[in-house]
C-alpha cells in the first residue's frame, strides 16, 4: 500500500557537515548550563524513588516510541533493568499504561526530554551496560546540525554515561557523523556500517525495510579504547 511506504531522507547535504568537528570541540571544551526542563526533573526524581530493580544493570533505549523496541530488548536482557524513555505521550500512550513511571518485568517506561534525562543520569552517576538510539530524528538540512545529537551540546554527557551505544538511522550521512563524533570524542576509531536484519527492531524499523531503505548502524564502546 503506497500511503504507508516511508520517505527516504531528502537532504542538500551528501558528506559530513563541514562544522561537526568545530561544534564537537566547543561542546566538549565548554560545559553545558542550559537550565534543565523542569517535567523531565521531576520523572527522573520519581524513577529513582520507584528504583524497581535495585543494583541491576542499567540498559537505556533513548527514544523508545511507542516502547516495543524496550520490551524486546528486556527479553534479550533478562538480567538487566531496561529503560525506555521518550517525550512523546501520545507515542508511549500506545503501551496502555495510564501513568509514567510505567513498569513491566525487568523493563519501565519513562515520559521525559532526553537531553536533561541524559545530564540528570550522569550527575546520578549511572553507567550503562548498553545504551540504543533507535532512529533519531535526523534533522537533514544543514543548518539544523547541532539539533542532531552527536552535535548537541548534550552529546559529551550521552557518552559519559558508558556501556556499549549502538545507533541506527536511515540517513548514511547521520550513521557517518555520529561515527566521526564519537571516534573525536573518545580518541579511537569508530566507523558506521550497512545493517543487517534484527531481533531487536521498531515499528520505524519495519517501516523503513518495507520501503526498501538502506539502514545503517554505528556500534561501539563509550570507553575510550575499547571499540
């Protein structure tokens, strides 16, 4: 059916962007203080008072959606506390909770801003096991460069929290910034690829194949050294 084949990512820009290096560097040098957002500091206050799964591995699905993608990565990681997070109510509405913190098993669902959950975790200390960014918003044209997040100012606290972080886009030119962002950042060489078909996928995900993307990811370590 045509109306519900996706749109491949149009764009004027055909490599990395020019200034990714530059932003990168400012962010990196110049600590982040952007007021926090206030809804997104009180969830993260109410998840740490419900901690569900007390001295659990922490795995972060950034981005969620409607929260399939959380739950099937919570059953590849029985032994972890997996965490969806996503601002969209309308998108984690889906879920048939009624509330947010919104728990199941070993895996909860949290409604919050993912730039301040980012920097309110780091400040807590966290350190993932495994972070996934499943299909951000690719923000295409050139002058929305820093919206994306491997040139957000955010993105030093993203890799701060740890754990192995893989990305997923339909867009080659964002899987090849966000490889360049982080081989800069941790000082080691990191590289974004063709993607395979996987267990673990969201509705995004089955979408794009259905209309015959190119998918690409971009895996690695946030410790420095370990890719």
């Amino acid at each position: 059916m045509q109306e519900n084949r996706s749109r491949r990512v149009r764009s004027c820009q055909s490599t990395v962007h020019a200034r990714l290096e530059d932003t990168l560097q400012r962010h990196l040098s110049t600590p982040w203080r952007q007021p926090l957002h206030a809804p997104t500091v009180a969830a993260f206050e109410r998840l740490q008072k419900m901690n569900p799964r007390p001295g659990a591995r922490l795995v972060l699905d950034s981005g969620c959606g409607t929260g399939e993608s959380t739950r099937l990565i919570a059953r590849a990681h029985p032994d972890c506390l997996v965490i969806g997070v996503d601002k969209s109510l309308a998108r984690l509405a889906r879920l048939g909770a009624a509330s947010f913190p919104h728990c199941e098993r070993n895996a909860v669902w949290l409604r919050a801003e993912l730039a301040t959950f980012w920097r309110l975790a780091a400040r807590a200390g966290w350190r993932l096991q495994r972070h996934y960014l499943l299909y951000p918003n690719p923000w295409p044209k050139p002058g929305q460069l820093q919206r994306r997040w491997h040139a957000h100012p955010v993105f030093p606290d993203l890799l701060g929290l740890g754990g192995r972080l893989e990305l997923r886009t339909n867009w080659s030119v964002y899987a090849d910034e966000f490889a360049v962002a982080a081989g800069l950042a941790l000082k080691v060489p990191v590289r974004s690829v063709s993607m395979e078909e996987n267990a673990i996928t969201t509705p995004f995900e089955r979408k794009y194949r259905a209309s015959g993307h190119p998918l690409y990811s971009v895996v690695f370590s946030c410790e420095a050294g370990d890719v």
